[in-house]
C-alpha cells in the first residue's frame, strides 16, 4: 500500500507544480485560451490558486519524505480535495462539462492519498 500511495502522491504532484506553475507564471490573458475559466476570477485570485497548488504538491511529497510533520501531507491531500471539488463546481457552473474530466481524477487521486496517509499516521 506504501508504494501505491507514493506513486499517487507523486503523480498528483507533478500534475499540481505543472498547473500551479502555469497559473503563477503565465498572465490570465495567456491562459485565457485554454482555460477560459479564468475570465471569471481576479489576476491575483488566479495566481493565489497557483500558488495553493504549488505549495500543496510540496506538501504531498515533503513531509512524508522527510518524515517531519508527517500530517501535513494528508492534510496537504485534503486541501487539493477541496480546490477540487471547486473547480469540478465552476465548471459546471460554466457548462463546461466536457472539462470535469481531469478535475474529477485529480479530485480522487487526492482523496485516495489524503485517506491512505490519515490512516497511516
């Protein structure tokens, strides 16, 4: 269950410092084309949800690597569990429903670690 749930933290992870990065680095008028959600919300609340999801990837592999504050890292899970569920609601909000795809599997995938690693404290 221990490599499972590394490689599931891993890959939520990568998949969260690559959409995090992209929203910190790039202007909300670049990334208006493919994301067109962003029409919807603030410069800065763009970059703030950038910076959640950098900060929570290195929060799914830090603390359990380093074995310091071990809870962080489920609790890192949860967080990314909760930007989830937000975007799976903005973009049905928007009729976006050909976009729930990624969200609702990133969703899990953080759900799956978040319950995997409470339980392993």
């Amino acid at each position: 269950m221990n490599i499972f749930l590394w490689v599931l933290q891993i890959l939520t992870a990568v998949a969260f410092v690559g959409a995090g990065s992209m929203k910190l680095i790039q202007p909300k008028e670049k990334l208006q084309p493919r994301m067109a959600y962003v029409e919807d919300f603030s410069a800065n609340a763009i970059k703030g949800i950038g910076a959640a999801e950098v900060l929570a990837a290195l929060g799914l592999i830090l603390p359990w690597a380093t074995g310091i504050a071990k809870v962080l890292t489920p609790l890192a899970a949860a967080g990314l569990v909760i930007v989830m569920i937000g975007a799976v609601v903005v973009h049905v909000r928007r009729k976006e429903n050909n976009q729930l795809g990624v969200p609702l599997i990133l969703l899990i995938l953080a759900l799956i670690v978040a319950i995997g690693r409470f339980a392993d404290l």
